[in-house]
C-alpha cells in the first residue's frame, strides 16, 4: 500500500495545467484518489485541479478493517474479505459507520473553505495560488525539493474554465434508434402492433436498440411487449453495444458482423447474428462478433453463427446462447444461463463461474486443458441437458441456418456424448438442495440458504 507509484499531487497538478492550457478543462471531470483520508487532503486535491475523489482504505478501515494484508487468502480475521461463514459471522461493520465518518470529513473541508473565503467546492478547484511551502522547515532532505511547477497557475485568457462547466452532447438525437428506430417501432410502443423492419447499419451506429428498450420499458416496465412484437432485419456491420439492455419482444438479426458488447445487459430480447447469405467465407471459421458478449445479461436468448472474441457471456446471470467458437475467458464470472459452444474455446473457460450451465462440443476430448476448474465440474449430459442442447441447437439452426447445427442434429445419437456439461460445483449443491426441499417439505429459500452456508 505504500510508495506504489508517483504521489498523486503530481499526476494531479500535471493534469490540471496541460488541460487548462488547452482549454479543455471546462469539458472534463477529474478525480484523484490514493491514501485520502482527510478534510485537509480534499481541500488541497481541490485546489490542484480535482473536482472528485476517491476515498477506499479510510472507509475500510472504518468497516471494521485491521490492514492483515490476507485479504486474497480468504481469512480475514474480521470478516471483511471473506467467504468464510464462520469468519463473516465477526463482521461488525455498519453503513451508519461510514456515513459518520464522512460527515467529519464534510464538516473539516466546511471548515477550510470558511478559511480560505470559498462558498462552494466550484469556487475552488484550481486555485493552487491558495497553497504553500513551509519555508521554516531545516531538514536536509527538505531543500532539495522545488514544489514551484507543482504549486503553478496556468496563464491563460479571461473566461478559459479550470473546472468542468460545459456539459457534455453526445448526440443522442443524431442515433438510429432516435431518427430511424423508435418512430418507426410507434405502432408497436403504443398499440403493441408487431412490427417488422428491414435497415441498413454501420459500425459508427453504437448501442442501437438501447433507446428503444428504454421506451419499451417506461411504457411496460420488465415485462416489456409480447414475444417477437418488434422485429427488425439488419444489413452491415454494427457498432459497439449492439442489441444493449434489450427488453422482452424485441428481436434484432443481424445479416454481417458485429463490434464487442454485443447483448450487453440483455434483459428479455433476442439477438440472432449470422453472415451475409452471399459470403464465401466459412462461417464457424471466422470471427463475426466482437469481445464481451452479453456482458451482465439477465434474461434473453443470442445466437451467433460464426465464431465469438474473448471473454463472451463474461458475468451473463440469465441468457441462453448458443456460438459456434469462442476466445479466451469464456463465461467468465457467469451466475446463470445456459451457454452452447459448437466449437473451439480459448484457455482459461468457466473462470470465477458460480451460476448456470455451459455445454461445449469437446470432439477432440481436449476441452479439460483449457477449462478453469477451480469452481466447476466437467460431468456428461444427463436427460434433461440433453432436451436442453438439442433445443437451442434447433432454434439456432432455424434462426441462422448454421450448418454446424444442422450437421450436429442429423447426428443426434452420435454428437450428443461428445458435449461437456460444465458445472458450478457451488451451483450443483444448491440445485440439488432446492430438490432435496421439494421432496422433504422444507422452504425453498431455507434449503439454499442452508446449501449456500455449507
């Protein structure tokens, strides 16, 4: 925790100065963070440039923290960072703690603006003439030290902003979904009228459908409209976050590829991705979509012919996809869903997985080398898996016309041994709990509480 890099006040002061003489610091919001803990350090943070800061240790330490440095080693004497039951169980902290610390901190920093003749924290970002040396200091280490580039006011014009004042357009009303997407999905947001649409799109066309979903959502809350109300065919290669937060009854194809994000935070839509019918390309041999697929998703359905970049269903807690090859990283942190890969994966798969079940087709039996398995099992589909992973292989051979999946289904009997059921070892205990419950009377939520406890 100590001496890691420079001392903020120089990257701060640095950052200040190149920006004011630039004339872009009324368009930016800066914060500064490491070791502050009191009134004072925000008040000078203030004065060199920052307008937001970054408080950590200090409310750790309030929490209850006692600095033993094992907070990797889950045991945490205090309960702090741990999964420990028994450790948890001494953790006393309180919100109310935190919150009364940093009225102390509020009522010092009231107390040095009084000082300094400042009303409001605006008043006073950047007014580093406020600040000083000690001069009376006679330490030898002392005078080698020159704080006057640090403690320096930019000399600029009149009216030039050292805080941040201009608010930021992002052009929203330039986006599809604004000109194009919402006044032509109007019948369906105000009569829930389907609709069926055919555009083009192109890469500099970013988070298309998000403020769609948003009207969608304000009108039906999260059950959205009835399956499949809002359909709309797209032609071209999209750009960042497509498909991002889509609700319940709206289905996005894609005819082309797509950049990273795709399907982020998903919440009830469908988003099917495939190439251009006239391609020559090998579709399960190339990459289509970009990184981070379905990042945070909830609830949905994604089906992609072509191959997927790194980290794809990363943190997904609801979504059912079906890929025909992924990356590295592959549901990574992933609390719930149902994945099917077709294809190959990269190392380090199922990292941080707590929560749903992935099937990999592992034809060359080498699946196990590239897998994670400090929390998941790699077991052989059961019954009902087997119902599963046929279903979406159909759906996805019927939404992008995959040969992958029509070849894997007119060979049921042969393919179906050959996927791998990656399990949450956690997960697994919970499940067979909730089953244990049905069977013996007991509460659902008594029975995973008592399976999540150990």
């Amino acid at each position: 925790l100590k001496h890691a890099g420079l001392p903020w006040e120089l990257g701060l002061a640095e950052t200040q100065q190149v920006l004011v003489q630039n004339k872009l610091r009324d368009r930016i919001v800066v914060q500064t963070d490491g070791q502050l803990k009191t009134g004072r350090d925000v008040i000078v943070a203030a004065l060199l440039g920052a307008e937001e800061f970054g408080f950590s240790t200090a409310p750790l330490v309030v929490m209850g923290c006692i600095m033993m440095r094992v907070c990797h080693l889950n045991t945490c004497p205090v309960g702090v960072a741990t999964q420990n039951p028994e450790l948890r169980k001494k953790f006393a902290g309180q919100p109310e703690f935190v919150e009364n610390y940093f009225k102390f901190v509020a009522e010092e920093i009231r107390d040095y603006m009084a000082k300094l003749g400042f009303r409001t924290m605006d008043e006073m970002i950047g007014h580093v003439e406020k600040l000083d040396v000690k001069n009376a200091i006679d330490h030898w280490k002392a005078q080698g030290l020159d704080f006057s580039k640090l403690l320096t006011k930019p000399h600029v014009d009149p009216g030039v902003g050292i805080y941040c004042s201009t608010t930021q357009d992002h052009g929203l009303e330039k986006s599809l979904d604004m000109t194009t997407l919402v006044p032509l999905c109007e019948p369906a947001l105000e009569e829930k009228k389907p609709v069926d649409i055919i555009l083009p799109i192109h890469n500099t066309n970013r988070t298309v459908g998000t403020i769609l979903g948003y009207e969608i959502t304000k009108r039906y809350g999260a059950e959205g409209l009835p399956d499949d109300t809002i359909h709309v065919h797209f032609n071209g290669s999209s750009g960042m976050s497509f498909g991002a937060f889509l609700p319940r009854g709206v289905t996005f194809t894609l005819e082309g590829d797509a950049n990273d994000y795709l399907g982020k935070g998903l919440s009830g839509g469908k988003i099917i991705v495939y190439p251009p019918r006239h391609s020559t390309f090998v579709p399960e041999e190339n990459i289509i979509v970009g990184n981070v697929l379905l990042y945070g998703a909830t609830n949905g359905e994604a089906y992609i012919r072509g191959i997927a970049g790194e980290r794809f269903a990363v943190r997904n807690s609801g979504v059912s996809a079906v890929v025909e090859g992924i990356g590295d990283h592959g549901c990574e942190y992933m609390t719930g869903g149902k994945i099917v890969v077709i294809g190959k994966t990269g190392r380090n798969f199922a990292a941080g997985m707590s929560g749903g079940v992935a099937y990999v087709l592992d034809e060359d039996e080498d699946f196990k080398i590239r897998c994670n398995l400090g929390m998941v099992d790699l077991e052989p589909l059961e019954k009902d898996d087997i119902e599963t992973v046929k279903g979406l292989l159909t759906n996805h051979q019927q939404y992008t016309q995959s040969t992958v999946a029509q070849r894997i289904l007119k060979n049921w009997n042969d393919y179906q041994h050959k996927f791998v059921k990656v399990m949450p070892i956690d997960y697994k205990r919970v499940l067979e709990a909730v089953k244990k419950a049905r069977e013996t009377g007991m509460s659902e939520d008594e029975a995973v509480m008592e399976a999540a406890h150990g």
